[in-house]
C-alpha cells in the first residue's frame, strides 16, 4: 500500500519544517531526526517500500547517533536495523543466490598463510578459527559469500550482485554505517568480537548467522553436486 502525497508531506516533511520553525537551532533540528527517523521507516516497513529518502534519513540519524552517544550510538543503531529487517523478512524465502553473506578478513588468524577465496572455499579447516565454521554454513545454504577488506569493497560487492537479503559481519562502526547505505535491501548486521583488539584474529557467532538463514533461505536439493557453492564473489 503506498501513501498518498499529502500523507506522505505530513509524515515526512511537515515535524522536520515545524522543529526549524520552533527551534531554530541545528542541534534540535537533528535530534528531532533521530527521533523522527524510526516513526519513518516505520511507515516504509508497513508499505514495503523503502525510499531513497529513507536511506539518506537513517544514515543522517546514525551520524549523530555516533557524535552523542559513541559505540552505544552505533549497537543501538544496529539493533534498530536488526529489528526493522526481521520484520521485513518474516514469512519470506528467499533463493540462495539473493542471500550474500558479508565477512571481513579479520575473522581470518594472522598466522594463516591461505589467501582465502571470496567464498571460503580454500579454507582449509583448521579450526583454529570461525572461518571453518562459515564455509560449512556457506555451502549448507548454498548462498553467496564475499569476505572483504572494508566497507567500499563491501558496497561494490553488493552492487555486483543485487542480493534480496544481506547478513553482514564486522565491527559496530562498520557494521552501522554500512547498514545505512542499503538500507533499501534488508539486512542484518551480527557484531564480531575483537579479544585481541580492532582488526586482528575476530570471532563471531556462527550459530546467530545460521539462525536467521535457516528460517528464510529455500535449501535446495545439493547431493549429486559436491562443488555446489555460489559463494565465488569478487571484491569489484
């Protein structure tokens, strides 16, 4: 169900002119975007139709998120998203070439000599880290998979592929700003853990990415097909 014009200059348009006339003053105009933001996409999860303004309106909210409240800024933000994608994905199934499975190269052991393929395939199952763990999920379901350098190589990842649903792994100030630019996709951002510090020998919980893709990816019939993962994406 899309909104009409008027209703859609009343739900967007019309809080924002009034906090400029009230208030006049940046701060508050900004905070009533963060606080008007959510009641927006709101709205958008109900028509199932997300707006390019929906994306430049989240990102603007994560932003000052981020200035005020720091990390708790950006695991709110996440957890905001987190919500807003199960709701968009419930009672869904998606095909496993429109699931893609983000990762960053830090799950990876600095003492690991293998350059691992975008899609794991090489790992050679050492166990020594959580990148075993995926490419068992990886080739469970079948889906695309891309473990990359940062966030501009995630981003030309997803604009190669067009996937329908994106399940992503990193850090919260990545995971959130990333979040914010597809928006207009549904995804789903899973925190790593950093006990050795930013960027170096990370974990993440497996169990929590194969929870959200057993219960919305179609598991297609693989047994006559050992060499069945779709997961080879390149960086671009």
């Amino acid at each position: 169900m899309e909104f009409s014009r008027i209703t859609f200059f009343i739900v967007v348009f019309a809080p924002l002119i009034l906090a400029v006339l009230l208030f006049r003053k940046l701060y508050r105009i900004l905070l009533a975007l963060v606080v008007f933001a959510p009641f927006k996409v709101f709205f958008s999860v109900k028509s199932e139709k997300f707006s390019k303004f929906d994306v430049i309106m989240f990102s603007a909210a994560y932003h000052v998120l981020r200035l005020v409240l720091g990390e708790k800024g950006e695991k709110f933000f996440i957890e905001k998203i987190n919500q807003i994608t199960l709701e968009r994905i419930r009672g869904k199934k998606f095909k496993p070439h429109e699931v893609l499975l983000l990762l960053p190269h830090c799950l990876q052991k600095s003492f690991c000599t293998i350059r691992l393929k975008p899609d794991l395939s090489n790992c050679a199952h050492c166990g020594k880290c959580d990148v075993s763990a995926l490419r068992k999920v990886v080739e469970r379901y079948n889906i695309l998979c891309a473990i990359v350098s940062g966030g501009t190589a995630a981003r030309n990842v997803v604009k190669a592929t067009r996937p329908k649903l994106i399940v992503a792994v990193a850090c919260e100030r990545d995971l959130a700003s990333g979040m914010a630019d597809v928006l207009q996709i549904p995804v789903y951002g899973v925190i790593n853990e950093r006990p050795e510090g930013p960027c170096i020998n990370t974990i993440v919980d497996v169990e929590e990415i194969e929870k959200i893709l057993k219960d919305v990816v179609e598991v297609e019939d693989l047994s006559n097909s050992p060499e069945h993962s779709r997961g080879d994406v390149s960086e671009a």
